[in-house]
C-alpha cells in the first residue's frame, strides 16, 4: 500500500479489533469469546507488521543514500581503531 491506503487500513484495522472486543465483551459462549479475542489479537498484530514494515523501509531508504559525516567524524559507526 502506498500513501493514504496504509493510513486508511490502519484505521480500519484498529476498528475492526475494537469490534472485536466488544463482541468478546457480549459473548453468550466460549467460542465467540475466543473468536472475538482472536480478531483483536490478529488486528493488533496486523498493525504492529505495518510499523515494522514502515520502519524499516525508513531504514533501508537511509543506509540508501546516508547523509556526508561531519568533518572529523567516521561514517562507520564507530568501528574505528585510534
């Protein structure tokens, strides 16, 4: 997804966990318990791949094209022998 999608499917994600839980909350029996649980727990798990997705691409978009050390420091995070 790209842009405003990952942004609208985030949202839809979280409701629909919402909604999960409400129908775990007014649960007649154990399996819309668990099934409600479940949508909640894939929902947020869901949401969580989408930042480590984004957080990532951040980085690859980094060490990509990384920005010129300053004068008299090292771009090789500190590995240098003295």
């Amino acid at each position: 997804m790209i842009g405003t999608g990952k942004w609208i499917a985030g949202g839809l994600l979280g409701l629909l966990g919402i909604l999960g839980l409400f129908m775990s909350a007014n649960a007649a029996d154990a399996q819309f318990y668990y099934l409600g649980i479940g949508v909640f727990v894939t929902c947020v798990g869901a949401i969580m791949l989408m930042v480590h997705t984004s957080f990532n691409a951040v980085e690859r978009a980094v060490h990509a094209h990384p920005m010129a050390a300053p004068s008299g420091e090292s771009s090789t995070d500190g590995d240098t022998a003295l």
